[in-house]
C-alpha cells in the first residue's frame, strides 16, 4: 500500500519572523510513518515539523518538508494520485494572514489587528477526488481534534468531508505520552481504544487501513 501521510503543525507567517501555528507536536504524523514502514508499506510523509526527535531512515520512506497550509496543499495534490491511502495527522491552520507584512512589524503602543482568511480544505479537496475513473478508490483518513461534542462533530467531519475512516481525540492529546482515542468508519460503530501510546494507535489504524483498503 503506498501511504501518503501529513505530520506536524503548519505556519502562517505574520510577517517575515512570527507566525501562527499551534501545539502539535507531529508525534502522530511520525509514529503512523514507523508503523506503515514496519508494516512493509511505501511512505511519503509531508511534515510540517523542522527538527523531528527522531528522523525515520528507510528505502521506502519519502520525507517532504512543508511550513504553510498552503505548501502542505501543493504537496498533497501532488503526490495524492500515486497513493492508495491518504492519513492527513497534520495540525493544519485553519486561517493564515490576508496580508503577510514584507518586513517585521514595528512594536507600537497601539492595537495590532490582523486579517485572517481560510486555509484551503485539504482533507475536504481529497475526499472529493478519491474516486478516479481508471483506477481504484484511495483511502482518505482524517482526525478530529474536539473540546466538546465528540462523536457528534467528528461523524459530521466524516460524513461532509467523505472521508473513509475519522480518528477523534480531545485537546488532552496535544504532547501527551499516552492517548485516548475513537475510531468510526462510515459502516461501523465506534471503536474505542483504551489509553495507550501513539505507537500502539498508529499500528491499530494502518491495520484499519490495510482491512478497508481490501475491499476497494
């Protein structure tokens, strides 16, 4: 299977040396790259994350280095139409700057306002196009991450994104050793994990993945 997989937070520079961004630690993205390698899988991993604590060497591992949502777009439009299954685990922001200064922004004794504007949909723009004429179906696999209202907001992200399979967590995920996390699929209840670590998650949804790919 030739998994293309997102990781890490992306960037949206405010100017040239500040940005805004969030605090995922791409820990996901890398552990869900180990366990489809050792699953004997071919992985492009695009991360957002500079300086990983633990680089992944291996033949059948490509690592593309991104910064910005819109970057992290280019990438996965690219390197989509080769893949089987796509797991975007990537923190992608959902607004960047409509006007990114040139040069760094003075410090005034005055309010700052900043325009924001969307990000591009990434996961919403490959479950629209999963479906090939010529070929099968790939895999699309997104997460949500939910402070209230979990399966609910996270069933609503499957069904309007036309997504293959949701992984929902909560904020207590962010840097965490440990996780909690619920897996739906459109044809299935949900599954829920006990605590443990994202090794052993990441291993649970390639085997997931691998499963669903079969019928397709």
């Amino acid at each position: 299977m030739r998994t293309l997989i997102t990781a890490g937070a992306t960037r949206e520079y405010i100017d040239p040396v500040r940005f805004i961004s969030n605090a995922s630690s791409g820990r996901m993205g890398y552990a869900l790259a180990h366990a489809a390698l050792k699953a004997g899988h071919n992985v492009t991993l695009i991360t957002a994350i500079e300086n990983p604590k633990s680089e992944i060497r291996n033949p059948k591992l490509k690592v593309i280095k991104v910064e910005t949502a819109a970057q992290m777009f280019d990438a996965v439009k690219r390197h989509f139409p080769r893949c089987d299954c796509l797991i975007m685990a990537a923190a992608v922001a959902d607004y960047t700057p409509a006007y990114p200064a040139k040069t760094k922004i003075k410090k005034q004794n005055k309010p700052l306002t900043i325009k924001l504007k969307p990000t591009p949909d990434i996961l919403k723009w490959a479950g629209a196009h999963k479906n090939p004429k010529f070929r099968r179906r790939r895999l699309v696999v997104g997460f949500a991450l939910e402070d209230r209202n979990l399966r609910q907001n996270a069933e609503k992200k499957l069904r309007d994104k036309n997504l293959d399979m949701i992984i929902a967590n909560t904020p207590a995920a962010i840097g965490a050793g440990k996780i909690s996390v619920q897996i739906k699929t459109p044809d299935r209840k949900w599954l829920k994990l006990p605590k443990t670590n994202k090794t052993t998650v990441a291993k649970k949804i390639i085997s997931l993945a691998e499963k669903a790919g079969r019928f397709y």
